[in-house]
C-alpha cells in the first residue's frame, strides 16, 4: 500500500518541479529585460579628459537628442 502513495508523490514532486524551474525561468527572463532596460536608460560616459587650462570635461557617448538646440541661460549661467 505504501509504494502507489510514494510513486504518486514522486511524480507529485517532478511535476511540482518542472512547474517551479519554469516560472523560475519566467522571473529570471523578466529581471534581465528589466535590467537591461536600466542600462539603456543610464547615460554613459567616456573617461575625463583634462585640459591644458586645468578644465575637466566628461563627454556623454549618447549624444543627446536635442543636441543642435542651443541652450538658454540666465545672467547668472543657470540652464533652463
């Protein structure tokens, strides 16, 4: 009477697996877009360079989109 119960639960038990490796899988297949949706959206940078004047300028390797529109600045060099 005991060996049906403990095939039964055997199989119980790989169904019960097969079940958790997939949605594993699922999670795991929705954390990497996930994340590679962060790194597109975190702007990179190139290493600074350091100007004979002393100036550090950090150049932005995405360029942005409005790139050609100048930028507006008040007398005290605020950007709006």
């Amino acid at each position: 009477m005991a060996a049906p119960i403990a095939v039964a639960s055997a199989d119980s038990l790989q169904d019960n697996t097969a079940e958790a490796e997939q949605l594993a899988n699922e999670a795991l297949a929705k954390m990497m877009k996930a994340l590679d949706l962060l790194i597109m959206t975190v702007p990179r940078y190139a290493a600074p360079e350091v100007l004979p004047n002393g100036d550090i300028i950090i150049r932005r390797l995405d360029p942005l989109e409005n790139e050609d529109e100048p930028i507006e600045t008040h007398g005290d060099g605020i950007e709006t």
